[in-house]
C-alpha cells in the first residue's frame, strides 16, 4: 500500500482526495463566507426596505399635513390680524373706534399693557393653549346710558375682549368720562411661520 502513491491508481486517487480537500476549503474558506455575507446582505436589504417604507408613509402624512397647511392659510391669517403676535392691534382699535361712535361714545385715549395680574391669569391659564393675555386701557366720553350696549357689542366681536374693570370720571351734562380695561388676546408665535 505504500506504493499506492506510485502507482496511476494511486496518483489518480491521491489527487482526487487532494482536489476534495481543496474544494472542501475553498467552500469553507470563500464560499461559505460569500453565501454567509449574502444572506445577511439580503436580511439587511429587508430592513432596509422597511425602514424605507415607514419613511415613504410618514412622507405622504407630512405632504397631507402640508396640504391642510396650505387650504387653512387664509384662516390662519384672519386668525393672526384678529390675534395678532406682533402685538399690532390697528384692527382692534379700529373696531373698538367704530363700536363706540355708533353709541356715541368718543374715543379719548388707548393704552396696551403686557402686564398680566393674577387674576387674569388664573381666569385664563390653559384655556387658550395659543394665545397669550394683553390688557389695554380706552377712556372713552359719552352717555352712561348707552355703556352696556357698548360693553355688549364690543364683548361680543372675535377679538375676545373681556372687562376687566370700569371707572367712572368726571361727568358734564349728558356726559360722562369711563375708564375701561379690557383683556385682549394675541397669538404667541405667526401661525404662518410655524
């Protein structure tokens, strides 16, 4: 048997064993990782495609989202002049203007003050998640007869102004000096920026 390498049977045997062998580690050696590496490729291309569709739906929400945003602009900018976060309340004062000439009231002077008391702020803290509390003054001089119609109509316009407190000043004929401090609100931040 010692011969058996010598012999054509032998060599033909030894070499088939020798290619066996070699196979063998060739396939543990790169083919065994190459399938081993293709395998977690795939399991990570699943993944991957997971992952990509959870993007892909969130994407579509936050196109929908944008969308919406887009259609409520307009509200949302009657919302800003009615609330303004600039703190530019022309609109309020025009309206509070007209309301008190139509019951004959004369608009002698306005003050806006960003000085909260706590009682405002109790009546009002977390009820109005976006708006934040702006007190002003009016001294307004007309007939006392007519204040609660003016108080009225002025509480009831979407600027949501609420009395605080009047004073009654120096009266003439038919007319008497009020001071009036209302509570009016404004946004925190442009509901168009955010």
């Amino acid at each position: 048997m010692l011969n058996l390498t010598n012999s054509v049977q032998g060599k033909t045997i030894s070499t088939g064993l020798l290619t066996l062998l070699m196979l063998n580690l060739v396939f543990w050696g790169a083919i065994k990782p190459t399938i081993s590496q293709a395998i977690a490729l795939h399991t990570q291309s699943q993944e991957y495609e997971e992952v990509y569709q959870q993007l892909h739906a969130k994407n579509e929400t936050i196109t929908k989202v944008y969308e919406q945003f887009q259609d409520m602009k307009p509200q949302l900018k009657t919302f800003n002049y009615y609330f303004p976060y600039d703190g530019d309340f022309s609109l309020v004062i025009a309206n509070l203007h007209k309301i008190a000439q139509a019951y004959g009231f004369n608009l002698q002077q306005i003050s806006f003050s960003e000085r909260i008391t706590k009682q405002i702020r109790k009546t009002v803290s977390g009820k109005l998640l976006l708006l934040q509390p702006t007190t002003f003054t009016c001294q307004l001089k007309g007939p006392l007869a007519n204040l609660n119609s003016f108080i009225t109509h002025w509480e009831n316009t979407p600027f949501l102004p609420k009395v605080i407190s009047i004073t009654y000043g120096a009266q003439t004929q038919t007319r008497q000096s009020i001071l009036i401090m209302f509570v009016v609100y404004r946004l925190k931040y442009n509901l168009l920026t955010q």
